[in-house]
C-alpha cells in the first residue's frame, strides 16, 4: 500500500507533542510503521528533540552590551554637527552671492543688499522709483480719461440715435393719423358728391318728363 | 503578556535613550541568540561576532519595531538574515569546534567532568547540525531549538510555510541517517 506521507507531515508536531487525537493517532503510527520515508521523518525529529533537551545552553561571556549605543549618540552628534556646518556653509554662500554688507554709520548699523549702498543712493534709487511709479500713474490716469471721454461720446451718439429712431416713429404715426384722416375726408366728400350729383341727374330727369309731358299736351 | 508589556516598556524607554532599560532586553534574549548563533557558526567566537551583530540591527531597528509580534519572533527575524548572511558570506562550514573565548568565562555546568560531558554532547549536537545545508539548519534551529510556528519561520526567514516545511522535512531526512550512523558508533 502506496504512502503519500501528508499525514506525518501534517501532524508530526501534534504527535510528538502528544496532542493529536488518538484515531490519528493510530492512523499516524500506522504510517510509521509502513511507511520507511514516515518512519525516517518521525525519528529525525524524536532525535532532533532529544538534542534540543541534551543542550547546554551556554552563558555568553560579558561584553560591552551599550557600545554601539555610544556609538549611535556619537554619530547623532557628528550628524548634528555636520547640519550645522552646512547651514553655516549655506548662510555665508548666500551672504556673498546677494553681496549682503552690515554697515555701522553714525545713526547706528544698517544692513545693505547689493553691493556698497549709501543711505544717498538708496534714497535716489527709492525716489527714481517714486518718479517711475508717478509717471506711471500720471499714465494711467490719462488712458482712463481718454477711454472715459470715448464712452461718453458714444454715449451721446447712442442717445440721439435713439431720439431720432424715436422721432421718426412719432412722425411715422403721425402721418399715418393724417392720412387716415385724409382718405375719411376723401371718401366723405365723394359720398357727398354722389349724393349731390344723384340730385342733380335726377332732378334733370324729372325736368324731361316734364318737358316731354307739356311738349305732349301741348301738341 | 506581562512580559510582552515589560518588554514594551523596556523598548520605549531605550527609544528614549535609556541605556539601562536597552541593557534589561538585551540581558533578557542574548542567551538564547548566543545559544542559536553558537548552533549555527559551531564556534563561540563566531556566535559572539553574529550575536553582536544580531543586537547592533536590534538596536538600529528598534524604532521600526510596531510590536505586531512577540518582541523574540522579531528578533529572531533578524537573527535569521544575519546568521544567513553571514553563512553565505563565509563561505564556509562551521567549525563546530566551541572555543574558548574567555578563560573567566564559565559554562552551566559544576563540575569538571560535567563540564567535559557538557561540552562534548553540544559539539556532538553542532557537528550534526553542520551536516545540513546552511537554509535547513536555520529553520531546524527555528523550529526545534527555538519552537517557533511555521508561519512565524516563513515570516523570520521570508519564505512560505511550505516551503519551510520541505526543508525542514528534507533536514529530519538527512539528520536520521547522520544519527543512525552516531549511534552504531
């Protein structure tokens, strides 16, 4: 009967420990008992226990048990020590590269950027400056009156374009009232023409039957 | 669970910069690294060297250390890729000769004939050991010197619990003829 060994492999440790239930456990001694690969794998570790209970344990000699502690401080110091250095190294590059100068005057110390400044010079640069923004501003003042004076003609353009739109409207109305008018008037009058001319045809019809009738008894 | 707290304490404080609280752990687990180291190299001097080691990782490391596991489980972590690194850089097979590093330096044991029992069945127990390839040493060592789970083996030594497993079976193999031949001499 073949062996596929998973059972001591699986339960090896609960074996030897003797915590495995006793069905595999019986199954487990089985295996042992037929199995040579089983078997060879079980007494390696009953031997491998046996050695773990055979060992002496051994005291370590004393040694120096903080030395790489010190150690560690030490290289934090040196560490602390080159951050400092290179903050100071970085401080002075800057100094030189904005040429940054303290200067002592009578008022007290002053501290310059640049190059050699005088109080002089920088009060001409300051107003050179002042001027610069004023003439700026003087600028800017202009093109807003200039854009302002545009606006406003605009402004009126568009206002008496609308007065006239609104003019012509009313006269367009008003022409229209008096045309209307007119034509009433018209039609009025040529009603009363024909009224009158109505009249008249009929009033020279009557004269010929009358003249017919005398001319008629007169015959 | 006491312990874990008391070893928690002790890391905190050497954090802090406590020599003393940092001498406490290492007084605590150097035995059995000394013991595990000696197993391995089969030299006191070498175990001395590697125990050393072992700590100085221990000590840089310790900030790291989020006490998701026994403070031992992760010391042995490291303990396992220094002793591997240190196996492989030697290039060699322990001398399993336990020296005498310390003439001060007692061993457990009494008495002299004690003393001559003592260290001959350890040299017999390091000379089996340097039988087995330097990975199926360590996690014999893990396993049965230092009665660690397979999943905290694969954990210390980076592998999968079956794979441990296998090496592990593998040694047990080889150790079973080495010692069947001891014992009919």
């Amino acid at each position: 009967m073949s062996c596929d060994h998973s059972l001591v492999e699986r339960y090896l440790f609960e074996y030897l420990e003797s915590t495995l239930e006793p069905s595999l456990a019986r199954a487990f001694e089985q295996s042992i008992d037929r199995c040579e690969h089983c078997r060879d794998l079980y007494h390696g570790a009953v031997n491998m226990q046996q050695m773990d209970k055979t060992w002496h344990e051994q005291t370590p000699p004393n040694w120096h048990r903080t030395a790489f502690v010190a150690r560690s401080r030490q290289s934090k110091h040196v560490n602390w020590m080159n951050r400092l250095s290179l903050a100071t190294s970085t401080l002075a590059i800057m100094l030189v590269l904005f040429r940054v100068e303290f200067i002592s005057n009578d008022s007290g110390f002053s501290v310059s950027f640049g190059g050699k400044g005088s109080q002089s010079e920088i009060a001409s640069i300051v107003e050179q400056k002042v001027s610069q923004l004023a003439e700026q501003q003087a600028e800017y003042i202009d093109t807003r009156f200039e854009n302002q004076k545009l606006d406003r003609v605009s402004e009126n353009q568009e206002m008496v374009k609308a007065l006239l739109a609104h003019n012509r409207s009313e006269r367009r109305q008003d022409m229209n009232v008096l045309m209307a008018s007119w034509l009433q008037q018209r039609d009025s009058d040529q009603q009363k023409f024909n009224k009158r001319l109505d009249y008249v045809v009929d009033n020279q019809i009557e004269n010929n039957q009358y003249l017919n009738q005398v001319l008629k008894t007169s015959h | 669970m006491l312990f874990k707290e008391e070893d928690s304490q002790l890391i905190s404080k050497a954090l802090d910069g406590s020599e003393r609280a940092w001498v406490k752990l290492v007084r605590r687990y150097e035995k059995r690294v000394f013991n595990y180291c000696l197993r391995l190299t089969g030299s006191a001097n070498d175990a001395m060297d590697l125990m050393q080691e072992v700590f100085l990782a221990v000590y840089r490391n310790l900030p790291s250390f989020q006490g998701n596991s026994q403070l031992l489980t992760w010391i042995f972590r490291i303990a396992a890729n220094k002793s591997t690194d240190w196996l492989r850089s030697k290039h060699r097979v322990p001398t399993h000769e336990a020296d005498p590093i310390d003439v001060n330096h007692k061993v457990d044991s009494k008495t002299p004939q004690l003393e001559l029992q003592t260290e001959q069945s350890n040299n017999e127990i390091m000379r089996c050991l340097s039988e087995l390839p330097d990975n199926q040493r360590i996690i014999v060592e893990l396993k049965f010197f230092q009665h660690f789970t397979f999943d905290e083996i694969a954990m210390q030594t980076g592998i999968s619990p079956n794979t441990v497993k296998t090496r592990l079976y593998a040694a047990l193999k080889k150790l079973k003829g080495h010692l069947e031949v001891k014992h009919v001499m």
